[in-house]
C-alpha cells in the first residue's frame, strides 16, 4: 500500500508530465517521517513555470492550523516545497548579477536614493539603502522587497537577480 506521500507524489509526476515537463526538467521526492509526511520538487530546467509547477502542488499540500493562533498542529501534515535546483538558479541569475551589484555600488551608507538595475528591458528594479539595510525593490505589478545585509550582500543580489529572470521569464 502506498503513502499519501507517495501517491501525492504520483499525481504530481503525471500533472508535470502532462504540462511537457518530465524527470530532466523537474524533480519531485516524497518523504514520510513521525507525525507527517512531505513531497519535495525541484525545478532543474529554465523551461519549467515555477508559479504553474506551485500550483499544481499546492493543490496536494494539506496542513492543520489552529484556529485562532493558526500555528501549525503536529501529526498528519502534509508539506509540499517548490524550489529551484541551485545550479538552475545560478545560471539564470547570472546576467542580473553584474548590474544589480554595479547599482549597489554606487549607493553610499545612509543614503535613501534607488537606482536603477541596467540591462531590464521588461522590468524595472532599483536598489538603494535606507532602514538600516540593503533594500532591492523589484516593480512589476507587485512590489517584491529583497533585504540586503551588510555581511550578507551576495545573497541578496543573488535573490534579487533570481525575480529578475523569473518575472523576464514570465
């Protein structure tokens, strides 16, 4: 007899398959461990559609919450994670990564200004300082915020740079 896992994980492969994507451009994983269980995709192509991939999983993602704090209750959840495979990611954040971090160096400690990331034809990104940290604004049709540390300043151009070729993408 299979798991919930297992069989939310069949169900999957098939909706992927049916969308054009098979085992090359994406990948799903179940797992079963005390009190849940959970499927783990990753995306390993460019071709693939994150947001068409999260809602086909989300659709098999099944977890408790309590009512009122809405905190997570133990036993029989069911997690699903959709995630880049990181050597994906870095290929196609790559062309962003030069700009984003030319614009951050041209943003002094303290000061408020964004400016804007070259090289975006179909989107608008800005980067500036202000509120004690790095700040990337990402503007296409929602406002997405991506904080960048100090110690930490890679990650955040990655992370930006990511937005930018999935919205370019889209």
């Amino acid at each position: 007899m299979a798991t919930q896992s297992a069989e939310a994980a069949k169900r999957m492969r098939a909706a992927f398959k049916s969308q054009g994507w098979g085992h090359k451009e994406i990948s799903v994983r179940s797992s079963n461990y005390s009190m849940g269980s959970s499927v783990r995709i990753s995306i390993k192509s460019p071709v693939v559609d994150r947001r068409v991939a999260e809602q086909i999983a989300g659709c098999e993602e099944s977890i408790s919450r309590c009512e009122i704090t809405h905190e997570i209750l133990g036993g029989g959840n069911f997690f699903v994670t959709v995630a880049w495979d990181y050597e994906v990611a870095a290929e196609m954040a790559k062309p962003w990564m030069e700009p984003i971090k030319a614009a951050l160096a041209q943003v002094k400690h303290g000061e408020t200004r964004l400016i804007p990331v070259n090289g975006a034809e179909s989107v608008d990104a800005c980067v500036g300082y202000g509120a004690g940290s790095w700040l990337a604004q990402l503007w296409v049709g929602r406002h997405v915020a991506v904080d960048f540390t100090p110690d930490f300043p890679n990650q955040g151009a990655f992370t930006l740079a990511l937005k930018l070729a999935e919205q370019e993408a889209a």
